[in-house]
C-alpha cells in the first residue's frame, strides 16, 4: 500500500479550506461580455478560472501550497479561525458559480479535463467541510498539518537553507497560535471521531523529535541569527503541540462522534474521489466477483508451487487426506512455506532498498516502462511524526518543484512498534517475507509510484499537475504489479550454492529456482492484488455499513491470506480514512481495461502491440481519472 505523497497536503487543503455554512450562490453571469458586446471566450474564462483558483488555493492553504511546490506562503500556517473559514467558504461557493458558467463542450479535452478537475476539488473541499466538518472532528487532520508544514520544509533542498531556515522558525513562532486554533475547533468530545484522536495522539508525540532533533540538525548551517529565532521558536512549539497532544488524549475516552460517514456520504465522497460513473454498490459488487476470481487463480497457483516443493506423492498426500472442505487449505500452506524467508525488524529497510537496483536493471531490460535515469530515489525509515497509518509509501518531490533536478524521492519503510508483541512482530514480518517486499517494491518504488509521479509532474497544466486523480496513482501501481510479473520477474537467487541451516527444503526448492521463484512472486503478487481488491469491500462494508473489527479481521486473515499484523493496521487505516482504500482497485481495473483497448487498437490497425510506447503515451498527460485518456491520447 501507499503513503500517498499527498496524503498530508489534502487534510492540510481541507483544514485550510473548512468554513461555516457555505454562502448563497450569486446570481449567474452573463455568457456575453456585455460591454463589448461580443461572447466571452471559453479558453479564456477558463485560464482566467485556473488562475484565481490556484492562488485562492495557495494563499488559504500555506502547508498545501509548500508540499506541491508553491513556495510564496512557506512562512505561513492556513487561518482555521472562524473568519478565516468563512472567508474560504464564500470563495469556494464564488469559484463554483464561475466554473458553471464556463460552456464545457466549448473546450478541447485536456481543458475539459482541468475544468473538471477544479470543480471537483471544490466538491470534495466543500463535502469535506459541511458533511465531514474535519476541521471541528479529525485530530489527525491538524497532526498531518503540523508535521507536513515544518517537515517539507526540511526534508529536501528545493531553495537555499536560510530561505527555508527563515520559514521553518516563522512557522514554529506561529505554532502556538495555530494550535490555539485546533484546540478551541476540537471542543466537543460528542463530534471527535476517536479512531483519528488516537492515531493523532501517538503522532503528535511523534512531532517531538521533529522539532526538537531534526528541525536543529537539518538547519544547523543555517545563519546564526536564524538558528537563534529556531532555538528559541522550539520550546513554546514543543510545549503548544504538548498542549494539544494532552487535549486531544483527553478527549479519547469521551469521543463520540461518527467516524462512519454513512452510505450516502459515502456514495456521495467516492463518487467525487474515483471521478467516474461507477456507483457504490455496483463498485462493491464488482470487487466481491473479483475477490472469488483471485482466490481461484490462487489456488491453481499454490498447486503448482506445492508439486514442485514436496512431490506428486505429497500432493496425492495432501488432495485425499483434505477432508475439511477447505479450497484455501493448499494456498496457506505454500504461503506460510515461503513466508519462512522474511527480512529481521532491523533489515526490513535495507531489504526494501536492495530490491531497486534490481527492479531498475529489468525493467530497462524488458523495455517496460520509460526510466528516467535523473530522477533520485532514497529508502528511508517513515520519520517518527508520520508513522502509525501504514507500513510503506512514496513521498515525491513537490510537482511544481519539477524543474529543480535532483531533488529525491523518498521510499518510506515504518519500523514495527516497539510496543507490538514479539508474536505480532513475526506475523507482520511474515506477511512482508522477502517474495512480498518484491511486490510492494514494484508498487511503491519501480516501475511504480515512483516513476509515474516523476513523468506526471511534466504536465503542462498547473491545475492537473496538482490535482492528480487518485485511481490514476494508485491503479497504475497495482497495475505495474501485474506488468512485472507478466514480463516473469523471479527477483534474485540465494547467495550461496549451499543450502542455510534453517531453511526447508522446500524453501531451498524454490530459492534456487528461476521459474520457482517468478512462481512464487506471481503468488504474492496475486495476494497483494487481492488486498487490492478487498480494500474495496473494506471500505464500503466499513463506512456505507456496520462492519466491526471482528468482521473485518475475518475478511483479511481467514478469506484474504493476510497475517494478523498487516490486518490490524488497515482496521486501523480503514477507519480513519474513507474512499481512498477503493481507490486502488478502481484504478487498476481501469488500466487493465484501457492496456486491453490498446492491444486491440493494436491488432485492428495491423500492428504489434508496444508496450514501452503505450506506457509511455499513457504517462504523458499527468494523472487524469483513466478512463478519460482514450480521449487525450487521440482514440476517440
């Protein structure tokens, strides 16, 4: 899964853009320029749209605006007080009016695409204030702002460090006062959703070491006068954030408020996140068929794998003393096989990190996808401010930083809490063994997110540079997982010809083997693709329904192979958030329908399929929803 880069920056935008109940709508303007008496210019309505969206955008979310490369408003925290919302309010209700007197069918395709862009952002910005109200019931929304606004500041050097080094102190000046602000919006235990004051309670601890270690250490050549402001900006900003981490820890026991936003809501929010006609029920009726079909291709996979490691006669073993009834009973056992070989806690991002400069290698090699061989990527452990939502991400440079070379990207691999048994420890470690890391290494890092953020912050619109969709990013991860193991990717042979003391022979089997090997990841490729799929049914049974966490361990642990550590921390992600986990499937469902319209566009003109040159092509307009780049790309 991913730590979407921007995870942070949309909770900062929504915090930034909450507000009181929206303004009436003005009257609709005339579609004729009645001073000059000519009609007004659709191109033109709409680059002057963009404009003032964007800035509106910038100067209501400062943290938002640093995290995608915006830098005029880095000194600066959004204005959550109850003016400053309603100002944002009547904006957004303003830049809605204007949007629908813009004649779409006027526009080309890539200017429909930004125009529908922006009055989607506004539709989510402003569901998200008046159904969701984040800014009065999501601790966790104020603890990503926090850690987002000093963090991105420090992290990579997209100006000179006393530019950043004057912010950074500016902002932790400031931080008293904003946290004066979260405080008095988080007022009411009866609205706080707990599942999101306790993950905030943790990373608002977590904010200590950030301010008071790695704020001085990342600045430490700045100019004196600045580490002056810094040094003494840190302490009231370690006390404010102490305040609001104690506010909000007392605030669990009592916390009320409906973290379940209901089927409409949701219905509501998904339709707005996925951006396609695609409705609740027909997605979630489409991810149950899919779930079935996986866990088939499944168990005709671990078959194979299991003749090959223990023999016919241990199949025939297997097949007539399996009495239960069970159709998973063979796949556990060749996954539980192979989950002996997994990395140590302490190796779990060195692991990570040694699987891209083979992925790299054979992804030239097979001509799959375009590389980019400027572009920086560095493993790191997810700093502690941002940990305790989930295990692995990617944090891209800013998109608007793209014409500063060199700026890295960040693949984020979460330690295991310390405070986890040493018998979760193994259950966590087993479902991220050394063939699964090789999946989530596609996903996250190459031919993954990674190099789909690099190629879509070189679209030319501001606004789609910014706001890419969602199933876009995820989905053509989850579809990169299929490419590789479709090209027979096999990761890499043991170190030695001599078998380790501990490991079977069945394992041994299958490490020495090529074929074996490609085997294996396809099975965990397959596994990965099947949380794909059931974090979909996840989060609609969960948000748009009543499932408990019982119900929803069962579905992860006994229907969907996955260990008990893993499981635990999407309940936990899956309660604090909503519409994005369905984001994924939706996306890769997406792709695999348009590579299919591709391949036959392909054969009906005569012509062998490229698959480097559709990939290429399909990378080349930004991350639009998917289903809209048969259009861009000249098929329709």
């Amino acid at each position: 899964m991913k730590v979407y880069p921007f995870v942070a920056t949309s909770l900062a935008c929504v915090l930034g853009c909450a507000s009181v109940p929206p303004a009436q709508p003005k009257s609709p303007p005339p579609t004729v320029d009645l001073a000059i008496g000519r009609a007004q210019d659709p191109q033109q309505m709409l680059e002057a749209l963009s404009a003032r969206f964007m800035t509106a955008y910038f100067a209501a979310s400062p943290v938002s605006a640093t995290s995608l490369g915006e830098h005029a408003h880095d000194h600066r925290w959004p204005d959550l007080s109850l003016d400053g919302r309603t100002e944002q309010t009547l904006a957004v209700a303003d830049m809605l009016h204007d949007a629908a007197a813009i004649p779409r069918t006027a526009l080309g395709p890539d200017q429909r695409i930004e125009l529908d862009t922006i009055r989607n952002k506004l539709e989510l910005w402003r569901f998200a204030d008046e159904v969701e109200q984040v800014w009065r019931s999501d601790p966790l929304a104020y603890s990503y702002l926090i850690s987002a606004g000093l963090d991105d500041l420090i992290s990579r050097e997209f100006a000179p460090l006393d530019e950043r080094a004057a912010s950074v102190a500016a902002r932790l000046e400031a931080l008293p006062a904003l946290v004066d602000q979260a405080i008095a919006n988080l007022s009411d235990p009866a609205l706080i959703r707990r599942p999101q004051a306790e993950v905030a309670v943790g990373q608002l601890a977590g904010l200590r070491t950030l301010i008071e270690a790695e704020v001085p250490e990342r600045t430490v050549e700045a100019a004196p006068v600045l580490r002056e402001r810094i040094s003494a900006a840190g302490p009231p900003a370690l006390a404010a954030i102490e305040r609001l981490r104690a506010h909000v820890e007392a605030l669990v026991p009592k916390a009320e408020g409906r973290w379940r936003i209901g089927p409409d809501a949701f219905a509501t929010k998904l339709a707005l996140t996925l951006q396609t006609e695609l409705s609740a029920n027909e997605l979630l009726s489409l991810a149950r068929a899919e779930h079935q079909r996986v866990r088939a291709d499944m168990q005709a996979l671990a078959r194979e794998l299991y003749l090959a490691m223990y023999g016919q006669k241990a199949l025939a073993r297997h097949d007539k003393g399996a009495t239960s009834g069970d159709p998973d009973a063979l796949v556990r056992e060749v996954l539980a096989a192979l989950a002996d070989d997994h990395p140590t806690p302490e190796g779990l991002r060195d692991a990570a990190e040694a699987n891209l400069q083979r992925l790299d290698l054979f992804v030239r090699e097979q001509a799959l996808v375009p590389i980019d061989e400027a572009e920086v990527l560095q493993v790191i452990w997810t700093p502690p401010h941002a940990r305790g939502v989930a295990i692995a991400g990617l944090a891209a440079p800013a998109p608007l930083d793209a014409e500063k070379p060199g700026l890295p990207s960040f693949y984020l691999v979460q330690p295991l809490p310390s405070a986890w048994s040493n018998e979760l420890r193994e259950s966590f470690l087993r479902e991220y063994n050394s063939f699964m890391l090789e999946i989530l290494s596609i996903h996250e890092a190459i031919p993954g997110h990674f190099v789909q953020l690099y190629w879509g912050k070189r679209e030319p619109s501001k606004v789609r540079r910014v706001f890419d969709n969602g199933a876009f990013v995820e989905g053509w991860a989850v579809y990169t997982e299929r490419v590789m193991v479709e090209a027979g990717y096999a990761g890499a042979g043991p170190a030695s010809a001599t078998q380790p003391k501990g490991v079977s022979a069945a394992l041994w089997t299958v490490q020495r083997s090529d074929d074996l090997r490609a085997k294996a990841i396809r099975l965990h490729g397959l596994k990965f693709y099947l949380r794909t799929v059931t974090n979909a049914i996840l989060d609609h049974e969960i948000h748009a329904g009543a499932m408990t966490r019982e119900q929803a361990l069962e579905l992860m642990v006994e229907r969907s192979f996955q260990e008990q550590g893993e499981a635990e921390g999407k309940w936990v992600r899956a309660q604090v958030s909503s519409t994005q986990l369905s984001t994924y499937f939706v996306g890769a469902t997406a792709w695999f329908r348009l590579r299919e319209q591709a391949e036959q566009r392909a054969a009906a003109a005569g012509k062998l399929f490229n698959l480097l040159e559709f990939h290429a092509a399909a990378l080349s307009h930004g991350a639009p929803p998917v289903h809209r780049l048969p259009e861009l790309m000249g098929w329709e």
